[in-house]
C-alpha cells in the first residue's frame, strides 16, 4: 500500500512539473518572433556543459550580437515552421540549443567555434543563414570568412577600382590632348 501511495505521489509531482499548454503557447511566441528578428541560426549540442560554461557562452554571444536559448525540439520546429529556418528541422535532434544572430550571423559562428575549441563536450549541428543550410563542417568554412563590415569595405574597394581607373584614363586622355596641343602651338609660333 505504502508503495502505491509514492508511485501516486510521484505521479502527482511530475504532473505538476509539466509545462501548460499557456506556456508553451506563451514560448512559442517568443520563439517565432526570435527566428523573424534573426539574420541566421546555429543548432548545437551542448550535454555535459556546466551552468558556469553555460552563463559565459551567453555572454560572450550576447557581445557580437547573438542569443542562445535551450528549448524542446518541438517547440523549435513549430516556431520555425513556414519560415527560412525550417530547412534545419532534421538536425532537431537529442539536447539542442539555438544560437540566434541578430546582427552578424558569421561573427556568432566565430564565437561558437572559438568556445566549441575550448569545451569538447560542445559542438555545432548546423546552422542557417540566408534561408541556407549549412552543416557542421561548413558553418566552421563560413566562420573562416571576414565579418560583414570587413566584406561591405572590400566591396566597396573592389567596385571603387575600375571608376579610380577610369577617371585615370579620362584624366591622362585629356592631359596628352593637352601636351599634343601645346606642341603643336609651340610649332605654330617657332
């Protein structure tokens, strides 16, 4: 009798414990309006990591712009349904976390590689970025890229070049018909 009454009580517990249709509603909320805010996401694994490690991989996030937050994989697939992010779906898989990247989805990869090199019990899954999807191998190639300020510069270099070189060729152009008619007036009058 003794042991049905804990078995009953244990039940009632967990019971209590469970999540309410309100919150998850209340999440999925807040997760939807996430994935509609962010530029690109990281799915990673991260059992085994610590509160501590934890705490200071959000921090080190939050500088460059990024958010991670550990939800039920359900919950990530409905909130993610009919957007960019629902390509990664198949990774939903065991314990994920998502990395969200607000400003610079390339400078967030950095930063998850940087402590993923420092803590082998966390590891990327996959990312997206630009409705791409990208696996574990090639979010550690897109991390390799410079950051989007850094791109935007060397675009605008590289577009600036060929109008420096046409105005060079301009300018040279009109400055030999200038020499030519010098020449030709100093002739005249010699």
């Amino acid at each position: 009798m003794a042991l049905h009454r804990n078995l009953t009580l244990g039940l009632w517990e967990r019971r209590s414990n469970l999540i309410t249709k309100a919150k998850k509603t209340t999440q999925l909320g807040e997760l939807k309006e996430r994935f509609e805010k962010s530029k690109g996401i990281v799915l990673t694994e991260y059992k085994g990591l610590t509160v501590a490690q934890m705490a200071d991989l959000r921090r080190q996030l939050k500088e460059v712009g990024g958010e991670y937050k550990v939800c039920k994989n359900t919950l990530v697939s409905l909130a993610a349904k009919d957007t960019q992010y629902a390509v990664a779906d198949k990774y939903l898989t065991g314990p994920t976390g998502v990395v969200f990247g607000y400003d610079d989805a390339i400078a967030v990869a950095k930063k998850l590689l940087e402590f993923g090199a420092k803590n082998d019990k966390f590891s990327v899954k996959s990312g997206v970025i630009d409705g791409t999807l990208f696996d574990a191998a090639q979010i550690k190639e897109v991390a390799k890229l410079p950051s989007r300020p850094v791109l935007l510069g060397m675009l605008a270099g590289v577009m600036q070049a060929p109008a420096q070189k046409l105005a060079a060729a301009l300018n040279a152009t009109v400055a030999q018909l200038g020499y030519a008619l010098e020449a030709a007036k100093n002739k005249k009058t010699a």
